[in-house]
C-alpha cells in the first residue's frame, strides 16, 4: 500500500515537473507572446503537444477573418486570437482641402411666417415640413436650388412637394402663401441648397479619396446633409486658434470654391466621411500603408498626420482607450495629444483636423472625427477599417 502511494507521489510530482517546464517551454512563451490579431497564413506559435484549429472563419476579407484556438493535445484550449482580415496599402492623407457640397434639392434649416393680407401664414409647417426635410421636386418637377425652388412656386395656388426625411421619401401637400408687400408666393421655410468647410483627407485607395471622418451636417440642423455632389479643392491652413479647456479652437484656411480648381469629385457623404473620385496628382498624399484591422489597433504610442502649422508633417500622441468592435461603429478609438509642438500651435484637437490619419506600427490604425470642448488634447477616432467598408 505504501509502494503505491510512493509510485503516485513520484507520478505526481513528474507530472508537475512536465507541465512547469512545458508552460515555460519556448513554444508557450511563443503562444503567450503572440499579438490579439495575427495575419491570415501566420504560422501557428505551437509545440509538439499544441494543436491550432479554427474556430470561426469569414469568406468576406473585409469583415473579421475568425478565430484560432490553440489547445493542449487539442482538447484543453490554452489561447483563442483572431485573424484579421486582407486589408489593403493605402496612401496616407493629413493634408487640409476645402469641401463644398450640394445638396439634393433643397434642405429646410429653419420655419418661418409669412405676411400675407390676411395676417402671418406659415405654409411649410401647415404642409408638416420639418427642419432637416429635403424638398427634391414640385408636382413631380426637380428643384435645383433655392432660386429654382422660389421660381416653381411662383404660378401655384397648391403644390405637391416630394420630400426626403431621412430614409422615407414622402409626398406633402401645400399652399404657398402670397406675400402682402411683393405679390410672390413663399413656402415660409429658410432652405439652404449648399455648404463648404475646411477638412483633412485621410487616405486614397487607388483612385477613390476618404476624408473627415464623420459627415458634413448643416449648422443648423446638425443633420447630415443629404448631397446631390461636390468636390474638394486644395486648401492652406494660414492660422491655428488654440483650443482651451471649455473653448474649441479652429483652423483657419483659405481655399478656391471654384469647380474648375477641384482635386476631387465627392459622391458619398456618410456617418464615416465624404468620399469620392481623386483627379489631381499625388502632391496631396504621403506614404503608401498597409491599412490596420481594427482588431489589430493596441493602446500606446501612435503618430498623426496634419498640416495644421501649413505644412504636412507628424505629431506624437497616444492612443488610450479602444472600443472592441465587430462590425463598423463610429467612435472606436480615444487619442491624446502628446506632441509639444501641436499642443503648443492648436491645444490639441480642433475642427479642420477631422480626417487627420493615425498610424501606429506603420499602420492606418484610425482616422480624427471629434474633438472634446474640455479636454482639447484628447479627441474620439474612427477604425480606418470601417471607413473603407463604408465609403469604397
């Protein structure tokens, strides 16, 4: 009996030997050292006794590529990392331009009454126009402009107004009011039919442009403009108002809103940028890189791209918190400022960078969207992964 018990000791003991140099093994601190995300082909960090096999896979080389657990004798799992997906080089933006879109028809910012012989009459809001309301045609005809609009109303008594409301297209019926003092027909709504801004490219994936980050909202509204077309032209950045912590600071730029100095055509404007046909040459990119899953972004050191003192160049900072995603969401990444000279010239992050790239281990982790007015050195980012899946 005692023999037994000595013989079990003894096999105990080996056993807690085996498994204390096998988890110190250069095969274990391989699997240990191995990063969240690997590249699709990577072989597997495993010994003799480690298995990999897969766990969940995507045909789809934009979406999450899978998982891989690692198991011990491919029963006991010891690791699960997933395997990003092919992702493209692309060329890096930081370069300011000036953005000036159109919108479909015209879009309605404000209600107003209108001073008819009869007394104050307000027809957009009896019709059940709402601000943010996009009005594409009168009875059937397309509106272009607020002067095209003003001019189809001028012979109607009542008008059908087809109107887009986010994604609902409705049909309003409405009875333009005859001013008292000029004898015209009003709608009794402010409309406002384009916009143009300051804004920072973020990347070029062959001939196809992203910037901003985020879409171009109307002042008044905050609503995402609903954009028939537009284009971008160079822009030079003559002064940076630093921010404070309460007050947001802005790049000031001078740039051409004439379409015949256009760089670029834009066709989508989005929840993740404006995005579009590149036309000019390649004076408005830096470097080509690979572009990062999202799952393969880490908290530390990064670098961002901006022309914010006039001249294209990098600034230090850091990324310090990271949202997980799966699937494409805005706000994935928060960066703070470290580089002195940018803290120095801007306090931070202010409007006019929004679009400015993030690279971290020669990368295109994430792109600048939004600033925040009491902590200027820090700033919200969006996974440079979801704007290709969104905006290419």
């Amino acid at each position: 009996m005692a023999m037994k018990q000595r013989v079990k000791k003894t096999m105990a003991a080996g056993l807690s030997a085996l498994l204390f140099f096998w988890y110190f093994s250069p095969a274990m601190a391989a699997l240990r050292a191995m990063p969240q995300a690997v590249e699709p082909g990577t072989a597997a960090a495993a010994g003799p006794l480690i298995e990999a096999r897969p766990v969940r896979s995507s045909g789809d080389e934009r979406l999450p590529g899978g998982e891989r657990t690692y198991a011990l004798l491919g029963l006991v799992p010891l690791r699960t990392v997933q395997t990003a997906p092919r992702l493209p080089t692309v060329r890096l933006g930081g370069q300011a331009v000036g953005v000036i879109l159109y919108t479909k028809g015209v879009q309605v910012v404000g209600l107003t009454a209108v001073e008819t012989a009869e007394g104050a009459l307000s027809p957009a809001s009896a019709a059940g126009l709402k601000k943010g309301d996009a009005i594409l045609a009168v009875d059937g005809q397309p509106v272009s402009g607020a002067a095209g609009l003003s001019k189809l109303l001028q012979d109607r008594v009542q008008a059908e107004l087809t109107v887009q409301r986010g994604g609902e297209r409705l049909t309003l019926s409405l009875r333009p009011a005859l001013e008292r003092d000029t004898g015209a027909r009003k709608l009794g709504a402010w409309v406002r039919e384009s916009t143009s801004g300051i804004g920072t490219l973020s990347f070029l994936k062959g001939d196809r442009f992203c910037a901003l980050g985020h879409g171009v909202a109307d002042v008044d509204t905050g609503l995402t403009l609903l954009t028939d077309r537009g284009y971008i032209t160079p822009a030079a950045v003559t002064a940076a108002l630093k921010a404070e912590a309460g007050r947001v600071g802005e790049l000031a730029g001078e740039f051409s809103t004439r379409e015949s100095d256009a760089v670029g055509t834009v066709d989508v404007n989005g929840d993740y940028g404006v995005a579009g046909l590149y036309l000019g040459n390649g004076s408005l990119w830096g470097a080509e890189v690979p572009l990062a899953a999202a799952t393969q972004v880490e908290t530390g050191d990064a670098t961002l791209y901006s022309a914010a003192d006039g001249a294209w160049r990098g600034y230090g900072c850091r990324i310090i918190r990271l949202k997980v995603q799966s699937a494409p969401g805005v706000q994935g990444m928060m960066i703070e400022v470290t580089d002195r000279d940018l803290l120095a010239l801007t306090g931070g992050i202010v409007p006019g960078m929004s679009g400015s790239p993030v690279v971290q281990n020669g990368r295109l982790v994430g792109v600048v969207t939004h600033v925040f007015v009491n902590e200027p050195k820090r700033g919200y980012c969006v996974y440079a992964q979801w704007m290709l899946e969104k905006l290419f």
